[in-house]
C-alpha cells in the first residue's frame, strides 16, 4: 500500500514502519489537527495489519448492571441513581440469574457486570452475584468489577485488594472490564470524579490483579474536560503497566455521551475525532494486543470505519447495556450474529468469534447454546 504522508508525520512513519516505539511528543503530534486524519488512519491501520492481519474479532456477550445506586456522583455519568429516586433499582438473585439463563439460550460466551456502589450492599452482596453466576453457569466468563468497584470493596473491607481478587477468583471472577479509568490526569480527574480511585490506585488494583493471573481490559473516556496532553499522558501511563505486567488484552476508548449528564452542555465528540483516538491509541500502545471499538458507543458506521483506523476488535452482539442508553446512546440494544458478522464483512475484515480471553470460538451446529473453545489468538507485537 502506498501511504500518503504529511510532512511532519515523516520522523513517525520511520519509526512506526521500523516497529520504533513512539513518544509523547509524537503522540501530541498524531493529535495534531493540521496532520490529516487519514495519514493518521494509514498508520495505524500498518500496525494493526501487523499485529491482526486482516481479523475483527468480536463475541457473544451480555450485560449485568445488578444495581444503579451509587455513592459517587461523576459528573459524566446518566446511569447512577440516589437510593431515593424513583429510577433507582438493586436486582435480587432470581433477576440475576434469569440474566443467566437468558445469555445461555442465546450463545453468551461472557457477561459483562458492572454497576454502582451501593452504600447499603457489603462486599458480600457483590461476591455472590458472581457466585450464584458461575456455580449456575460456569461455562460463562464472568468479566466483573472494574477497577473502581475494587477499590470500594478494598474500602469497605479494609483488606488488601489480592485478598479482595482472591475471594472474587474463589467463586469464579473470569475477569476485569476496563471501566473507571476515565482520565488519569489529575487536572481532569478532580473534576469529573474527585471521590473515585485515583490513576495510582487504578493501575495498582490492575497490577496487582495481572500479578494474579487476572487479565483485564483498560479504556479512556474522552471528549469532556481533556485536551490532547491528558489523553497522551492517559495511554502512556497505561503502556507504561503494561510494559511491567503484560496483563491488558484490550484497550477500548469511550466517547463521551453527554445526554442526562452534568456535562450535557459539552458536545459529543465527532467520528473525525473518534477515528483519530481509535488511530492514536494503536499507534501508542504498541504492547497492547487489541483496540476495541465498541459500536455501542461509536455507533455502527464509525465502529466499522475504525476497523481501518486501528481497531481489530468491535465488542460483542450486546443486550441490556445501560451505561451508554441512559447517556443519549442511539444504537440498538442489540445486533444479531449475522448482523454482526455482515458489518464485519462490510469493513472489508475478516469476522472472528472469540471468546473474553481471545482465544477462538467454535460452533459447530446451528445450536447457539453450544460452542468450544478453540487456539488462543497470538498477536505480534512490538514490544514482543
Ligand atoms: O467506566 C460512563 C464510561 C465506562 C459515560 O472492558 C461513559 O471490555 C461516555 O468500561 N459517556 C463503562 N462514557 C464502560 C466500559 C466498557 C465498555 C465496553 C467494554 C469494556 C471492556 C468496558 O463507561 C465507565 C466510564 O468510563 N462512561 N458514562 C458517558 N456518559
């Protein structure tokens, strides 16, 4: 392929096509808006072509919010709740493991649970929703908790968090979701979160869960507060663990949605600027394996688009997400496997089902409920 390259992109395409790792400045620089975003996107798409060759994966999975009370107020957040107000819910453990049943029936390899922090459930409220799960359906990888939740449990136990992780691998914790970075920079974490787990704690509950054999996910929430510095000091601080641990499978940028948020008067981010994060952070995070461009969130035609900026990953076919909905989100609730699989096809790659650790899932009859697992999928990467 020839690369169309702006001027000042040059010293960057030698170190990219050199496999070189880059640096801050030139992450500053690929968030340049005079540098034209394909040239961005043609990068980026070398690199992901290197380490994914020509595959999307995405998965069959769910979503489990058990409940939307939290103590925390984020200013960015539509899906908390007061425990007084009328749209505030826990659910009890038949709702749960309805929940259950449903992702069977319909081929889930992975529930995705996460929620608030209910200031009237302990730990142990928590550690049984993801017993009753697995002792019921243990062919489910429990991906549950993000970092943020940890830190409470840790809070409210006043025990280490490898003893938190301990007890949550002890009834069958699959692993981490990569919620609850947000931004590391203090400048805008004091202003979106104050109260919630700082950047040091969040990478450490991630540290010590990789030290544990846990893999987990890492995100950035953009297009609020932040300019290009946070968000480049935000990917190097996670490429940084991830030179220390390789445990990250996935990094998945959110765009901010601002609808029944404290910041609804800040503008959605556009798919110019979206397509250049998903860009950026590949280029970056030359020792994470996957980026992930999750439809719910971009919306269908720019998760596609980003196949060619970067991304080698879409999430999964999705039911019950609430986070993004009750922000303003306008994409389904969910996408059929063939829907799934067409818009793969669509973006010119190639559709592959995995499972929540990346390794390949087969189906061999048409019955939904029954899969395997099959190799785990190796990426090359940079830093490898
Ligand atoms: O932590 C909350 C973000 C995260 C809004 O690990 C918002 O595979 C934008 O982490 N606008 C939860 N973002 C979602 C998440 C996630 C999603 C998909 C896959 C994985 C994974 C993880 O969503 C929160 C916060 O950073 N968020 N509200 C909002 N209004």
């Amino acid at each position: 392929m020839i690369l169309t390259t702006h001027p000042r992109l040059k010293p960057i395409r030698d170190k990219v096509e050199a496999g070189e790792r880059l640096n801050f400045d030139d992450g500053m620089l690929l968030y340049d808006e005079s540098i034209p975003l394909n040239d961005v996107g043609q990068l980026a798409n070398l690199v992901r072509e290197r380490v994914n060759g020509n595959r999307t994966y995405y998965n069959i999975n769910t979503h489990l919010n058990p409940t939307n009370v939290c103590v925390y107020r984020c200013n960015f957040c539509a899906f908390r709740s007061d425990l007084r107000s009328e749209k505030s819910y826990a659910m009890n453990d038949e709702q749960i493991l309805q929940r259950g049943q449903e992702a069977v029936d319909n081929g889930c390899t992975e529930m995705h649970i996460v929620g608030g922090l209910h200031h009237q459930k302990k730990f142990d409220w928590y550690l049984n929703i993801v017993r009753i799960l697995h002792d019921a359906y243990p062919q489910i990888h429990l991906k549950a908790w993000t970092g943020v939740e940890l830190n409470w449990f840790e809070f409210m136990e006043k025990r280490s968090i490898a003893d938190i992780l301990r007890d949550l691998l002890d009834v069958g914790l699959g692993s981490l979701p990569g919620g609850g970075a947000e931004i590391f920079h203090p400048e805008i974490r004091n202003q979106i979160c104050e109260h919630k787990a700082d950047a040091s704690h969040w990478l450490d509950i991630h540290r010590v869960a990789h030290g544990l054999g846990i893999r987990s996910n890492c995100t950035m929430l953009y297009g609020m507060l932040e300019n290009a510095y946070h968000r480049v000091d935000h990917l190097l601080r996670l490429r940084e663990l991830q030179d220390e641990t390789g445990g990250f499978q996935t990094f998945i940028p959110l765009a901010f949605h601002p609808d029944n948020t404290g910041l609804a008067h800040i503008p959605k981010p556009s798919a110019f600027q979206d397509l250049r994060t998903v860009a950026v952070s590949r280029l970056l995070l030359d020792n994470i394996a996957h980026i992930k461009a999750y439809w719910i969130m971009l919306g269908i035609g720019t998760a596609q688009a980003a196949q060619a900026y970067g991304a080698d990953d879409i999430d999964g076919t999705v039911r019950h997400e609430l986070i993004y909905h009750d922000a303003g989100a306008t994409t389904p609730e969910i996408l059929s496997v063939d829907d799934m699989r067409r818009l793969i096809v669509e973006a010119g790659r190639e559709p592959v089902e995995r499972d929540t650790l990346y390794r390949e899932v087969i189906r061999d009859g048409s019955d939904f409920s029954q899969w395997r697992i099959g190799e785990a999928i190796s990426a090359p990467l940079a830093t490898a």
